[in-house]
C-alpha cells in the first residue's frame, strides 16, 4: 500500500465537483500525485461508464504513469491502464484508462467527434501551453457543447493558472492541492561565459557530489551537451544516466528508477524531466539555466532549434524536483540576481508554431477560421494566412478554404502536412517505402546518426539493431499501409523530400559548395566538406540557424531533370520581377524560374512600376518588416506601444502581426516609385506609425510608457521596452545619488542597470532603496579602489547626484 499523496486530501471535493458538472480545473504542484491518482478515482464514479483519457504531454511520461498507475494498481500495464505513442503502444480490450500523447488524441477526435465510448478526458500539464494541447483541449470543449454534454473535461494545471481555464471552460470549479515539497537550499554557482556549458556543469555536478547527498538530476539544453558532460563525469565514481526522448524506453526507465542501494545516481536530462515524472533518489539538482526549444520564423517558414535562457517558471519546476522526496539541494549556473531577469514563462506554442496541421484540422472540423474556436490565447491572423497559403500550396484546400480530399487524406496521417503531403504524392508515384522511412528519419531524431545526407543516414538506419530502430521500423511501414504507397528504391530520396519541401528546393551558388540559394528565396549554407558540396541541386529537409543564411541540417542530391519533371506546373517564363533581400531591391529579367532560382536567363526587361512597388510590399510581406529602414525612433514607438497596450488597450497595435495583416494600406504610397526599399524615407515610416496610432494613441503612449528616464542628475536616458526583463535603463550610478524611491513605469518597476563612471555593469537592480542599504557597501568599496576620483558615499540616498569627479564638483 503506498503513502497517501497530498492530492488525495482534495480528491472528495473534485469527484463531487465532476458529478455535478461536465468540467473542472485542477491545480496541483508537481509531486501532489495528480497524474497517476486521479485517473483510477474516476473508474468508480456512476457517470463514468466508459474508458478515461489520461492525455500526456510526452511520450515518455505517458509510458511513465501508465506504468505507475499499472503497479499501483497491482496489474501488468495493458490491462485496466494502457497506453499509446506513436511508436509504441499497451492496451487490451479490458482497457479503462489509456494514457496518450496529445498528437495521438487529436487524430482520435477528428476521426471521432463523438468520442464514442469515451466518459472523460484529463489533460495533464496544461501548463506547458503545447500546440496539441490547447487544440486537443478546444476540440474536445467544441464536441462538448456540440454533440456530448455528458462528456466530462479535466483540465490538469501544477501552476497557478486555473482562472484562465476555469473562464474558458464556462466557469468549471477550481479544485487545489496544497502539493507536498520538503525544503530545498539555493546555491549560485555562476558560470563563465568563455567556457562550454559542458564544462561548467561537470564541475558543478562535481561539487554537488561532495557537498550534498542523493541523486542528482541535471539539466542540460540538448542530446549534444548530455553527451559531452557525460564523457567529461567518467570515472566520476556514480552511476551516470542519460535522459531524453530518443533513448530507447529500457533505457529511460533505467534513468528514472532509483539506483542500486549505495550508489549514487546522476541523471543528465533535457526540459524532458521538468515535469509529469518522478525520479526516485533525486535530492539534487544542477542546471544549467538554459533550454532548447523549437522556435517557428514565419518569415522564412521555418522551424529551428534555439538555444535559449530557461524561465523562471522552467527553473522554479526543475527546482521542485530536488524537494519532492526529502529536503533537498539545487545548484545553479547563473548569479541568484539574474533570476529576476529571466523571462517569467515560456510563451506558448500556439503563439509561435506553425499553424498549418491546426488550420488543416479545423478545415475539416467544420471551421474555416481557427480562432472560433475557444482558446486561452487564440492564434494570430498572420499566422493562419500563412498556413493556408502554404495548405493551398499543398493542394489540401482548395481556393475557398475548404479541404479538398487530398487535404482529408493528409490530415488522416498522423504526420505534418509536409510530410503527410509527400508521403501520399510518392506513394502515387511508387516510391512509398522510401517516403515513409525519410519521413520518420525527419521525425524522430538520431536514428542513422546526424549526417546531413539523408541517403547516408538512411542506408546506416536500415541496417541499424535495437528497441528504438526497430520501433521506427514498424512505424514506418505503418505509414506506407495507411498512405496505401508503393515501394521504392534508395534512388528517389532526394525527389520524396523535394515533394515534401518544394520551397526548399536548392542550387548551389557557390564553387565550393557553402552557398545555396532556395526555390523560396532563402539562402542556406553547407559545410564545403560535406559530400553534398558536390552537387549542383539539393532537396533541403532541415535547417538551423538565421533564417538569411540558415545551415543546412539535412538534405538529399536531386538531379536537374527531377526537378523539372516534378514542378513543371510552378516553373515561370517571361518577364521575372525578383525582389533580393540581400539587396533589399527588385530585379526585372527575362528569365526562366523555379521560384528564385535561375534556369536560364535573357536580358534586362522593362518592368511596370506599379508591378515592381507590388514586388516590394511582397518582399516585406515574406521576408519580415525588419527590412524597412526604421528609425530608432520608430523601433522604440512599436515596442513602446506594445509595453503600453498591456495598460491600455485601445492604443492602436503596431506588433508584427499587426502591421503586416494591414501592410496594403500603408506600405504601398511609401514604396511608389522606388525600387529598393532602402530609398523609403525613414521619416516617412514614422509618420505611418504615427496615422497608424493617431494623436491621442500618442498622448496615451507617452504617458504609460515615457520614452526615457531624467536622473535626479538632469541626465536623460532611452528606456528599453524591449529587453527581455522588461523596462530597462542603463544610467551611471552616480546620477541617481539621492533617489529613494525606485523609479516605476506605471504599476511596473524600472529595471536599473547601473554603471561605474566607465560605463561597466555593476549592478540590476528592481528595488534601488534596498540595493542602497544592502549591497551597496560593497560595492562601493570596490568601486572607490578602482574609481578613487569620484564620490562613493556610505548614504546614497542621501548624497547630492552628479556626473562629475569629486574635484570638479567641488571646483563648482
């Protein structure tokens, strides 16, 4: 019999709440027990008379609490408790309670709006904000008030967000769980900037290992950075574990289970970790501070891996996991006055995405615009504009935004419409074997290794041996049986991923092979060494990097022929008007195209000025507004407004989004005329921005977000509204001498970012009458030996401000 688990104190009210309504919201800390405990308390109740689904945000946790839940219940898991993957699954026809990836439950309701059989679907971890989730959870809230009112809703949350979702899901209960942490002790280890992140964290798991006791779990950005520092811990005298999501499940389970009693475990993981899973013995945790997460450049149509600052949500979980069995430690690799600093969540997904499976999926939902249906933050009308031209471009809706049947066929693969695309097109052409392999090369990572040629990589996994590769195996003769696709041979690798990226299309440009321009327009580059540098025309698949010059992750060589069998039907003859974002100008030739690459070409050729102004506002439109020579001033008014909007709504929206979904009606007179448009004059923008927000918009931002801050000195300094901490100034200390009160924006304290009389950092601060009576005295200190000709006094606050030495002041 296991201990009670502090979500079992509140376990009578939340039943009692599900019998009397068809929705709730639970919020409990991580460790309550809510993913495996609340499931089987439902099987009993008289309205649940069909399975529960228990959603889950990774594969891993999915298999993680079914296999819990299993145990707990003295059972095998696939009997009353299974679970499904898409590599993977355990279930049986005694089946009550599957646990499932969200991806997996989207396809389940759109092939079942009714969800037939189906008494309640728990949504764990809410709180992360996935793409799948707030779909999943949408959809579910549509089928609900539409066709199953009998259909309970649980929305999972450990952080304190249930007001938002309790508001969307009509006002349902929010039911909370106090959770269960023991203490846990703080160190700031820092970090050096020269070093590799690797580096920094084998020392610091070095001194977690002598000055503390239990596991440690350890957090790192990606699968490359857990490689290394496990290479740098050999012999480090513990049993070192790795954890992420391309490991095979024996080894993931051997990271979670406890260690081998008088060993000590450390466990290398990715954001994975953070949470849904229990690591017993973990009673440390070093991080790194840092996180990998895919990030979408609608501009380029890409999505890339961005190494990045975790948030302070992020590390206040990990944190959590060193307080979950006992008290605990947590080392950290930045000083503790950065926290602060760190942006206060991870925005979510639906905001940054792709939106092209969604728009897809609600095309044949019955929705032709997404944001009808209900969402905590609705998606952007840039981003939906964009999916749809890219699902036209797929043949998957038709002109009046409706899917057409090769868009149903897409959509019943669970892969992404790129994907599902190609797989069903190589299909028709017999090359469905080869498409499906490429597609689970390009979706599960690490299989055949990292190469950027996929025939490698492809021919390596093939003949590769192990749980994991055997899994992809399966799925992706699962594929080729869902797309009814023919077989293929090795050879039509690079025309499969052509099918699939048809933008991505690439001719070298280069002699060397580093350069290559995309039949989109966009530049990518490759390692000279690679055998890839060889060919004259690339099918691109990934890319990383700077969406200008973005590096080529993965590719196939495709013959010129290929190329112009596959795209007969989008190759252009005549006059071609090229807008370069290099070059920020149009050109007019006659020339024979695929997109922005050059087959043939002929002469200069006249081109009509109103087609060429047309060229320009599309080039700003694909390529980004960055393009456009804004003034400092015009750059600070948008993210001045931005900061100010949140105050005061009504001031007119200049984001991105914004000014590019109204771009035909200012941009245009800007650009007659022109044939670049570094010939915009600057000041003309401005004065766009400024009809734009109109005159009492401006009073208003000027008055929430004040453009700069005047010291007590009479100094004046430009307030960044778009640093990542918010509201920023950076201003020599001395200028605020006097100052006791901290400088506010609104409700929103003025983050300082002090100076020595050099211009070198030396303190951030939020609250400057507590820097004054704290660590002042240090650095001050510090301070007088390096600066000995200007004033440190022990009371600032009550000191004179100034921007002189000592001498000079008194001189005056």
């Amino acid at each position: 019999m296991s201990a009670p688990l502090p979500i079992h104190d509140v376990l009578p009210g939340l039943l009692a709440a599900l019998r009397d309504r068809s929705g709730a919201v639970l919020v409990a800390p991580p460790g309550a027990g809510k993913t495996t405990a609340v499931a089987p308390a439902l099987l009993t109740e008289p309205w649940c008379r069909g399975d529960i689904l228990l959603l889950s945000p990774r594969r891993l946790a999915a298999r993680a609490a079914a296999e819990r839940m299993a145990e707990l219940a003295g059972e095998r898991v696939g009997e009353t408790i299974g679970y499904a993957t898409r590599l993977n699954s355990k279930k049986s026809a005694k089946t009550r309670i599957l646990v499932l990836t969200e991806g997996i439950f989207r396809n389940r309701i759109q092939a079942d709006p009714d969800l037939a059989g189906v008494s309640a679907v728990l949504f764990d971890e809410v709180h992360e904000r996935s793409l799948d989730s707030d779909f999943g959870l949408a959809l579910a809230l549509d089928a609900q008030a539409a066709l199953r009112p009998d259909l309970r809703i649980l929305a999972m949350s450990a952080t304190l967000d249930g007001v938002r979702f309790s508001a969307l899901m009509d006002g349902a209960p929010v039911i909370e769980s106090e959770g269960r942490a023991y203490p846990i002790r703080h160190h700031y280890l820092g970090r050096s900037a020269e070093k590799r992140i690797e580096d920094d964290m084998a020392a610091a798991i070095l001194i977690a290992l002598r000055d503390s006791e239990g596991g440690i779990l350890a957090f790192l950005p990606g699968v490359a950075e857990i490689e290394r520092t496990a290479e740098r811990l050999e012999g480090v005298g513990a049993e070192v574990r790795k954890l992420h999501g391309t490991l095979d499940p024996a080894q993931q389970r051997a990271a979670i289970a406890a260690a081998p009693p008088g060993t000590r475990k450390v466990v290398l993981a990715t954001s994975i970790a953070e949470t849904s899973l229990t690591l017993d013995g973990v009673r440390i945790v070093v991080d790194s501070g840092l996180a990998r997460r895919p990030r979408y450049d609608r501009a380029a149509g890409l999505t890339r891996l961005v190494t990045e600052r975790a948030s302070q949500a992020a590390v206040t979980q990990r944190a959590g996991r060193a307080g979950r069995q006992a008290p605990g430690a947590v080392y950290r690799l930045w000083t503790e006055a950065a926290t602060g600093s760190l942006p206060r969540f991870d925005p979510p997904e639906i905001l940054e995405a792709d939106l092209s499976a969604l728009t897809l999926d609600c095309a044949i939902w019955g929705v032709t615009d997404p944001r009808a249906l209900k969402w905590i933050d609705p998606p952007s009308a840039a981003a939906i504009a964009e999916a749809k031209r890219r699902l036209l471009s797929l043949e998957a809706i038709d002109t009046d935004e409706r899917p057409t049947a090769h868009g149903q066929a897409i959509a019943r693969l669970p892969l992404p419409p790129r994907l599902a695309h190609m797989l069903i097109r190589a299909g028709e052409r017999g090359w469905g074997e080869t498409a499906a392999d490429i597609a689970v090369l390009l979706s599960e990572r690490g299989l055949g290794g990292t190469d950027a040629d996929l025939d490698l990589r492809l021919r390596r996994w093939r003949s590769e041996r192990g749980k994991r590769a055997d899994a992809a195996r399966a799925l992706a003769k699962r594929w080729c049986a869902l797309a009814s696709a023919g077989s293929g041979t090795t050879s039509e690798i690079g025309a499969c991923v052509a099918l699939a990226f048809p933008d991505r299309v690439a001719k070298r440009r280069s002699a060397d092979g580093a350069d290559w321009i995309s039949a989109g327009g966009r530049g990518f580059t490759l390692d000279p060494a690679s055998p890839l540098a060889r060919e004259k025309w690339l099918a691109v698949a990934e890319v990383g990097g700077a969406a200008s010059g973005a590096r080529i992750l993965s590719a196939a060589a495709i013959d010129e022929m290929a190329v112009e069998s596959l795209f007969a039907d989008r190759i252009e003859s005549g006059t071609h008007i090229l807008f370069d974002p290099a070059t920020r100008g149009v050109t007019a030739k006659r020339a024979r195209r695929l997109g922005a690459i050059l087959l043939s070409e002929g002469g200069d050729a006249k081109a009509d000025p109103e087609a060429i102004a047309a060229a320009l506002v599309e080039g700003v439109r694909v390529h980004s507004l960055d393009l456009l020579p804004w003034s400092d001033g015009a750059r600070q008014l948008r993210t001045r407004a931005a900061f100010a909007r949140t105050a005061q709504p009504s001031i007119a929206d200049l984001s991105d989004d914004a000014l590019l979904s109204t771009l035909d009606d200012w941009l245009p007179p800007l650009v007659a005329g022109k044939r670049r448009l570094t010939d915009i004059d600057p000041s003309a923008l401005s004065a766009a921005l400024d009809a734009l927000i109109g005159w009492e918009g401006r009073k208003m931002v000027d008055r929430l977000a004040p453009a700069s801050l005047t010291t007590p000195a009479g100094s004046s300094h430009a307030i960044d509204y778009a640093a990542e901490g918010g509201p920023t100034v950076t201003v020599r200390v001395q200028a605020l001498f006097g100052l006791s009160a901290h400088p506010m924006i609104g409700a929103t304290p003025l983050i300082l970012s002090l100076t020595s009389p050099a211009g070198r950092p030396i303190q951030t601060t939020k609250d400057l009458p507590g820097f004054w009576a704290g660590s002042w005295r240090d650095v001050a200190k510090e301070m007088r030996g390096r600066y000995p000709r200007h004033p440190w006094p022990d009371d600032p606050a009550a000191a004179d401000p100034t921007l002189r030495t000592k001498k000079a002041s008194q001189r005056s």
